[in-house]
C-alpha cells in the first residue's frame, strides 16, 4: 500500500507565503526536490503574482540561483526583498523574448517552472525555448495543467490536438517509441521540426497529475 505523504515543508511554506499552490502540486515538487534542497540549483519561475511563490522557494531552496518572469511591472520589486533573485518583465508567449532572457541570465536550469497566463500558445512555445535550458536530469513543470480542457485558454473537448495536453501526450509517444523523428504534430510550435525532434530525444519521462505536468529530461 502506498501512503498519503505528510505535508511537507513545502506545503507549510506555501501557506506562509500566501502562495495559491495548492498540497497537491507542493507534495509532488517536494519528491523531486526535497533531497536537493541545500544544493545550489538554478530554477526559473513563469508566472510570480504577489511574490509568495519567490519567497517560497527562497525559503525551500536557500542555496539556489532564483529566476522569475512575468508582465506586471510590480513583479520586478520582487528581486530587492527575495535574496539571490533576478525578475524580469518577458512575455512568456514570445519566443524573441525568452531567447533574449535567457542570454541575458544564462539559462541552465535544473528546475522551471510555468505558472504564467496558462494558454495554450504560451505553455507550449515556453517549453519549446525553455526545454533546450534545462540540464540532465532537471525537471520542467506546467501548472494548472487542466487548461487544456477549457476553451477560454484556447483548449478543446478531450483529445483534442493542439492543446498543451495533447502536446504533452505525443512526448509520451517519444519516451515510449523512437518517434524523435517524426515531424511535429501541432501547429503552434516555436521551433523548428528538427530543433522540435531533437528536443523529444531528450524526454526521460512524463508525469501527469491532476493540474500538473512534469517532463523530466534525460541524463
Ligand atoms: C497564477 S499567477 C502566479 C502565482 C504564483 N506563481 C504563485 O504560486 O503564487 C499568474 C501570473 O502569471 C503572470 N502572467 C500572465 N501572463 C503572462 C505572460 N504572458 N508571461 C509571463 N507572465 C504572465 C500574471 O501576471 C500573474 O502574475
């Protein structure tokens, strides 16, 4: 039998910092980072909102390197109160803008983590600058994964192509077969189809839970 995990650290963190992360995501992110805790990580957060999460992973994470984006100019005060942290304004939906992000800070990341505007162009053209950035063995996570399943957001009835879902279920086909080189099946891709097949050959794993998505890049 498998046990209800205890709250974690993370959870009472989350809490604290008035953060809107629910137990369900913190128990998950706590087994893929709670015996790395004192090492010093790069991790990117997409989406900051009141700083809460920032001030979380500080917490959590107190050796590591804390990035953050989002598109309201308040976000940006967030890097003088939360020690070792760089916020900046970039539109997670433009590919131009991450790419320039990412030379300016230098990528490298063993964590992202996408709680940005949720549509589907912007979680998929994220991955899609962000996955090259991610080192062996790192994790890139979605939140609020449900998304895919609500128009608002761009997202369709079930099995729908097109949707961030849909686009994380053809990784599945990528870990499971040598599909790598297939050309990509959706249309919002931002990159190209051979830069789209080489990032697959890199998938060590998916992982879906309710609201959340995590793809976890070979060593
Ligand atoms: C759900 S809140 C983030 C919550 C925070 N991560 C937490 O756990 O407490 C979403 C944030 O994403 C930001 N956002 C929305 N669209 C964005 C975009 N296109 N690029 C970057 N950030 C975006 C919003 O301004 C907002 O601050």
């Amino acid at each position: 039998m498998i046990a209800i995990p205890e709250p974690t650290d993370l959870c009472r963190l989350a809490e604290k910092h008035d953060t809107d992360k629910g137990t369900s995501y913190t128990q998950t992110y706590h087994r893929w980072l709670g015996h790395l805790r004192e090492q010093r990580l790069r991790m990117l957060e997409i989406g900051l909102y009141n700083g809460g999460s920032l001030r979380m992973w500080r917490d959590y994470l107190p050796q590591a390197v804390l990035h953050g984006i989002d598109i309201e100019p308040r976000t940006l005060s967030y890097q003088d109160e939360v020690p070792n942290s760089q916020v900046r304004l970039v539109d997670q939906g433009d590919p131009a803008a991450l790419e320039a992000f990412v030379a300016e800070l230098g990528g490298h990341y063993d964590f992202v983590l996408d709680d940005g505007g949720h549509t589907m162009l912007q979680q998929i053209v994220s991955f899609e600058v962000l996955w090259p950035q991610i080192m062996p063995g790192g994790v890139y996570a979605i939140e609020d994964f449900g998304t895919s399943y609500f128009v608002e957001y761009g997202g369709q009835d079930l099995r729908h192509p097109d949707t961030a879902a849909d686009y994380v279920k053809d990784l599945v086909d990528a870990v499971q077969r040598d599909q790598a080189l297939m050309p990509p099946q959706g249309v919002r891709s931002a990159v190209s189809p051979i830069a789209l097949a080489k990032m697959r050959r890199d998938v060590a794993s998916v992982h879906v839970h309710p609201g959340l998505a995590l793809i976890v890049k070979k060593f």
